[in-house]
C-alpha cells in the first residue's frame, strides 16, 4: 500500500518543461532568424527580416479606448 502512495508523486512533477525532460522537444522562443551567421563566426543583419512597428500619428485624435457606460468609476484609494 506505501509504495503505491510513495510512487505517485514521482509521475507527478509539476517541474516546466525544457529539452532535458522531453523527447525531440523544443521549445524556442517563436521569434524567426532576422539575419545569417558568417564564416568568421559573426553575425549579419538582414534588416528587411527586422520587425518594425508603424504607430500612427495620433495628433487631434478624438476617440477614446471603449468604456461602457455601466461602468462605475473607481473609488480614490486616497486615504
């Protein structure tokens, strides 16, 4: 009886999970190459594989971000 109770926690790990405790896994980071590796063993840049934003020019922009109308201000915590 204790050693199924002792042997239950064993295939229980809540441990996170890397290349070490799977197997073929790999994780990454999601993020694609934006550049070659040299044969000095640099690194160059492809800037066209750059990730850029565009943010627009918000200047006399009259819309605010969507609020209902239900909703009840905060109380001031200005105590």
């Amino acid at each position: 009886m204790f050693g199924v109770i002792r042997a239950l926690p064993r295939g229980s790990s809540r441990l996170p999970m890397s290349a070490k405790r799977g197997h073929n896994y790999y994780k990454g980071t999601g993020t694609g190459a934006m550049g070659r590796h040299t044969k000095q063993g640099g690194y160059k840049i492809d800037w066209n594989r750059v990730r850029t934003f565009v943010v627009p020019d918000l200047e006399g922009f009259s819309l605010g971000p969507y609020v209902s109308r239900k909703t009840t201000p905060p109380k001031s915590s200005t105590q």
